[in-house]
C-alpha cells in the first residue's frame, strides 16, 4: 500500500493535480488557501487586494509580532474598498477552492488547517474526498485518526481553536496506527521554524496521546522550515511532512 500525504498546500493546485501519482490514496492535513506569502509576496489574497508592496510590510510587521500595527494597517487597507471586507475575502478563497477541490485526486483523505474555512469545504468536495476530523478511517487495513485545525496564536488565523475543544477531538480518535494532524505534537524541536525564526503552538494533548497509545507514525505540517523534521516518542516515529507549496512533493507513507 502506498500512500501519499501533503499539508500546507497553500494554492499549489498544478502540482496538487500530480500529488497523488503513484499512489493509493491522498491525505492533506490542511492549509490549502494562499492568504499571504512570506516568501514571494506577490502571491496571496492580501498582494491581490492591495499590491505586493502592501503584503510585504503586513508581513514584516507580523514577523516582528507588531501585532497591533499589523492590524491597524490591515483595518486601514480594507476600509479602502467598497462593501464588507468578509465578502471580498470568500470571494477569493472561494475561487482557491475551486482551483484546488477540482485538481485534487482522488481518493483524498482530508483534515482542516488553521487558515482553512471549514464551512466552504462541503461546497466543493468532489466524490472520492472524505473529511475527517476528529474521526477514524480505515485504509490499506490500518487505523488513520484525523484532527484538524491549530491552536489559538496572537496571529488569529481562521480555524484556531482553543486547548479543550482541540483535546476533545484527539481523544475521539483514540488508538490509532497513524495520527494525521494539521499541527505537531509538543516538541520543541518540531516547532521552531527557522527562517521565520519563531516556535509554532504544537499540541500537548497530541503528544500525551503518542505517548499513551504509541501508534506507528504521527504525521502533521504547519511548521514550514521546522529545525527538525522527525523525532522518535517511544515506537512512534513524528514526521513533518514538508511544506507543500515550497517543495510541491508529498511525502511517501508504504506498508
């Protein structure tokens, strides 16, 4: 059985089309819109609205945590536009979408990112893509658990959620061979991205459940250039599997 696993897509339909070659199946563990880039910044729903110039200094006030600035700057641009900013950005995630629900193969496994719109999801699902979060799948006769989303951050990314309820779903999985999330266990050298030189928020109930359960692969996304991008937790071997939308290759799961 060969699987195919991708995470942080991040509007890289031409090569999502050619993600699941080879393969059995596609898992994505999220992160498939494209709202800003930090590294081309050109590229993006925010350089779309308001030009790269624009994008790259929202982006070097975030990366500097200027959360405040980011924001007031941000509030400015959109009241530069005529109606309600909500709509020109599903409007544009919508056409994301589209793009990307109709280049996905199939069969797809899928789970949210924390840039995600959950909500949108089922109006672009096509036969062959099955979401789960929070739920168990049976493929190639092992036990896949999925949970989506990330962890609240002063970014305050769409589908953030807050500890209790990202628990809650890791304990509706329970006892899998491989645990597919969007963000990574707890581990400090999972989580430090070092060209944005920062830690991302990992899951401590994620790791407390690798740690009780032990199942054969945990695997996740998020951290785009993490220091590490494996550690072992007992037999269970955590794997990032790459960023998507830089490297535009799945990551290979065999069995």
């Amino acid at each position: 059985m060969r699987v195919h696993v991708v995470s942080d897509v991040h509007g890289r339909a031409d090569a999502l089309a050619r993600a699941g070659d080879g393969a059995d199946a596609l898992i994505c563990l999220g992160d498939l819109i494209l709202f800003v880039d930090y590294d081309d910044h050109a590229q993006g729903i925010f350089a779309d609205l308001f030009g790269a110039e624009n994008a790259r200094k929202f982006i070097a006030l975030r990366t500097a945590k200027r959360f405040d600035e980011a924001r007031a700057m941000s509030a400015c641009l959109w009241s530069t536009l005529d109606g309600d900013p909500r709509e020109h950005i599903e409007r544009n995630v919508r056409a994301q979408y589209a793009a990307l629900f109709g280049a996905m193969p199939t069969p797809a496994y899928l789970t949210y990112g924390n840039v995600d719109l959950p909500r949108l999801w089922a109006d672009y699902l096509r036969p062959g893509q099955q979401v789960l979060d929070g739920q168990v799948a049976e493929i190639g006769g092992l036990r896949f658990g999925f949970v989506g989303g990330g962890l609240k951050t002063p970014y305050r990314t769409p589908h953030e959620l807050t500890d209790e309820e990202y628990a809650a779903k890791v304990e509706a999985v329970g006892e899998v061979d491989v645990l597919c999330c969007h963000i990574p266990p707890a581990l400090p050298e999972l989580l430090y991205d070092v060209v944005a030189r920062r830690f991302e928020r990992g899951s401590e109930a994620t790791l407390e459940a690798i740690k009780r359960t032990q199942p054969r692969y945990a695997l996740f996304g998020h951290v785009h250039n993490p220091l590490h991008r494996r550690a072992r937790v007992g037999r269970t071997e955590c794997v990032n599997v790459g960023h998507f939308r830089g490297k535009g290759v799945p990551y290979v799961l065999e069995w």
